[in-house]
C-alpha cells in the first residue's frame, strides 16, 4: 500500500460533510477509517469519493446505533473502496442460475434529437406503453428503429415535454450550465443534502438493549418499506441486513422487475396491498399501529391520499421515523415528476460531464441511485439514536432527492469545498493527518457470494457496511415478490 494524502482529505471532508448533514456530532467520525482502491468506480467527476462518503456515514450511524444499545464505546467502523464499488454495482453482479439480469430495456437509453440528446427511461411496461403513445407509435410497430427516426425529428425539450404529458420518461440533454439556469436546479439548490425535522409531540421511543450475537443495531425495529426500483430499496435492504423486520409494500397491478427485486430484496419480505380498497386501507392501518419506521420512494405527495404524508403519520403514530426519497426534490416545477437515476444525471449535467461532444456519457454505476440509498438509510438510523438520546419526542422525518446527490457530486451546489479541494486524483496538498492507505488491487469476485433462495441459486454482492462485531451477510435472501403475508413478524 501507497500513502495518499489528497486522498484522505477528499474521504475525510466528503464524510464530515455528509454526516454534518446528518446531524451526527463530529467526535464518532474518528471511528470511521477507509481503505482507498484508486481503481475502482473511474469517473471524470469523484464518484468513487462521493460512494466512500454515503457508505461511510451510513457504517458509522449503524456503529453510533449499536453504541447506544449496548452501553459501549462506538465500534470501529471501516469503509473499503472494493466492497463499496460491488455494492454500487450490484444489479450487475447478480446471476440468478447463472443468467445474468437485464438491467435497461431496448427503449431505455440516449437517442439523438433534431437539436441534442434525450434519454428516455421505458423499462416498466407502463413506462414503455406511454413513451411509445406520446411518440404515435402503436405497439406493432414498436422497433428501436421507429422510436429513433420519431425523436430525430422532434426537438429535445419538445420531445421530452411530449413523453411527460403522457406519463412516460424522458429528459432533454442539459450541460451543467443549462441546469443552472433551470427553475428546477434553483430549487434544489435551495435544499439541504438531507432535509431533517421533528414532527408533533409524544413519548420519545427507546429501543431496548441488545442481546449478546452480532451486533444488529436496528433488531426490533420495524420497517414499513413504501419504495420501488434501486435507491429506496437499498435504503432498507441495508437497514434488513442490521437487524429491522423489513416488510416491503407493493401494489398487486404494478409488480417489480424480477430483477431487480432479486438484487434489493435480501433480507426483506414481499407483500401487496390494494390501497384504492378499504381491505386494502385497513390492512395498512394495522401495519402503521405496528411499525417504527415508514420510508417512501414515490413523487412528493402521490401517498398522501392514503394518509401516508410525514404529517397525517405523525398524527396517526406519533414517534415515527419517516423517511422520503424523490428524484427531483419536494419542491419546484419538477417536484411532481416521475424520475430515475439515468434521467437525473443527463438533466444535472453529468451526462455531458462524462460524455464527449458526439455522444454523451454516464457515470460507471448508478450513484445517485445508490449513494442516496445508504443516505437515506443513515438517516433512519440516525433518526433512531436521537430518539434514544435527547429525550424528546415527535415524529422525525428526513427527505432527500437524487438530484441534489447530483448537486454534491457536481459541486454545483457544496463547492469543491465538500470534498476538500480534492477532485479526482487530486494534487493539492494536504496535512499528513489526512493520509490513508491506498491499494490498486480490487478484485470484484472478493465481494461476491453465493446464496440459495426461493428464486433460485443467487450470486451477489456483499454489503459494505461493515464495522466491528457486526454482520457480514443478510440473515435471508430474497423471496417471490409479493408472497408474503402483509404482517409484522
């Protein structure tokens, strides 16, 4: 191993920054320690630093949780840059019976536009089924072909106006500068990296002390899990794998791709629930009178109805957590829309930061779907020890949204500042304090493993969140989708 100094002020201010974000106190970041692989997760922009960092805080607030229910000192919490990229990746690394997953749809993906680029997200039959409306293209005529030709003619914002009309997904091209400009980007910016607040009054809920075994700090906690595609689901995937009885809702008329259910239902159970009925709406209420924590991953406000909003929750079950994830933030005009990863990064800018002027480009793993994951996942769990420790009350809530992740990576919104000065390799310098260890060797088959399941022989990546006396692997891997009772263990 190498000492690089550029390196440690990058993990060291990027960690601070998030975990400052959280409202965690500064002493417990010396618990936390990386180790630096400089070839893993390449990128122009610092997606390798930002990963360490969302990773980082989420180990050290799983740490800082398992301190406060055993009466111990913080454990050792470390952050390895090869377990993060595997993790970051891991709809990548799963084989189900040795078949590799589908990640993106034939119609998922950049097409060129009479003026740019627009990249269009149709991997749900729903999704492909409105892109094609928006377009006129009747599904018998639906070819890869045809949705080009209909998209070179029509001008980027045009075209993606047209799809969201319709309900599909589509984004326009922008550089960073043109994002700036967007009424959109003003509004994000105006957000803190993870919205926190407390809502209402009632009695402060205590966990009681763990038992002696692996140290799973969320054990007893009971998670109602409202979220679908990969950033939500990795949020509660991490939270199964420390212990909290995680019950993941869907509705029965929109299942989740296979695939993906695979890859982010480990350690979770599976169940529908009918909410437009009142089966279905009572069913709800008796999760609700049972469960410690509600996390969403639908546009701001389309769960209200349901009595689902941060304030109808902390009037109903006062003492909650409450954690929210959308794509474009829970303000602006775009607040209300669907989006996805790929869409955000190419309306962000950072699609024609990674790209080249003949075609754009895309970030090594899907980030801000992943980062924001173990953020949100921090958040809970941060949410908890304060529940544990100041004594007071309410519901907490914490919101956060893919575009402003996007924010931290560009530094359109922090600063380089957020990540030390250091971007990329770096070369300014640096107190020696700030040094950390650094390798080249990154092996992804290290991180992986082999599990039985009900869907059969499942290879996968492990989970880099990983701190002293705590587990390495989740308790049970994924099942069918939507099979389970919709009750609390």
């Amino acid at each position: 191993m190498t000492q690089l100094p550029s390196a440690g002020a990058e993990f060291r201010a990027g960690a601070a920054y998030a975990w400052a974000a959280l409202g965690g106190a500064p002493e417990p970041l010396a618990r936390l320690s990386p180790v630096v692989r400089d070839d893993t997760l390449a990128a122009r922009l610092p997606v390798r630093a930002l990963a360490r960092a969302c990773v980082g805080v989420c180990t050290l607030a799983a740490a800082e949780l398992a301190a406060l229910r055993t009466g111990g000192a913080v454990p050792h919490a470390r952050v390895d840059d090869g377990a993060v990229a595997a993790a970051f990746t891991s709809e990548r690394h799963l084989l189900v019976d040795r078949r590799a997953p589908v990640t993106f749809a034939p119609l998922s993906r950049f097409w060129r536009t009479a003026d740019g680029w627009v990249r269009t997200h149709a991997n749900y039959p729903h999704h492909r089924e409105r892109l094609l409306a928006a377009l006129g293209i009747p599904e018998s005529a639906a070819t890869v072909d045809a949705v080009a030709a209909r998209l070179a003619a029509l001008p980027g914002i045009e075209a993606e106006e047209a799809v969201y009309a319709a309900g599909g997904l589509a984004v326009a091209l922008r550089t960073p500068r043109e994002w700036a400009a967007h009424p959109q980007a003003a509004a994000v910016a105006g957000l803190p990296l993870v919205a926190r607040e407390r809502l209402g009054g009632g009695a402060p809920r205590a966990l009681p002390p763990l038992v002696d075994g692996p140290l799973l700090p969320a054990s007893g906690v009971r998670v109602l899990d409202l979220t679908r595609v990969i950033a939500g689901p990795v949020a509660t995937r991490t939270l199964a794998l420390l212990g909290a009885d995680v019950l993941r809702v869907d509705p029965p008329h929109c299942p989740e791709l296979p695939d993906q259910h695979a890859d982010t239902g480990f350690g979770k159970r599976s169940t529908t629930l009918d909410l437009g009925g009142r089966a279905g709406l009572r069913t709800l209420d008796e999760l609700l009178a049972g469960a410690d924590v509600v996390v969403t991953g639908y546009r701001p406000g389309a769960l209200d109805r349901f009595g689902l909003s941060p304030e109808a929750l902390a009037e109903r079950r006062p003492g909650l957590v409450v954690a929210q994830l959308s794509a474009w933030g829970a303000r602006g005009p775009w607040a209300h829309r669907r989006g996805f990863d790929s869409l955000v990064q190419v309306a962000t800018g950072i699609a024609a930061l990674e790209g080249s002027p003949e075609r754009p480009g895309a970030l090594p793993a899907q980030a801000l779907d992943h980062g924001t994951g173990y953020l949100l996942a921090a958040a809970v769990l941060r949410a908890l020890t304060e529940q544990g420790t100041d004594g007071a009350g309410g519901t907490r809530v914490a919101r956060l949204a893919l575009a402003r992740t996007a924010g931290w990576l560009t530094g359109t919104v922090d600063g380089d500042g957020a990540w030390g000065g250091a971007r990329g390799a770096g070369s300014a310098a640096h107190d020696p304090a700030d040094s950390c260890d650094v390798t080249t060797s990154y092996d992804p088959a290290d991180r992986l493993a082999h599990t039985d399941s009900p869907l059969g022989r499942l290879r996968h990546a492990l989970p880099p969140v990983t701190f002293t006396g705590g587990p390495v692997n989740w308790a049970r891997p994924p099942g069918p989708w939507g099979a389970d009772a919709p009750v609390w263990r």
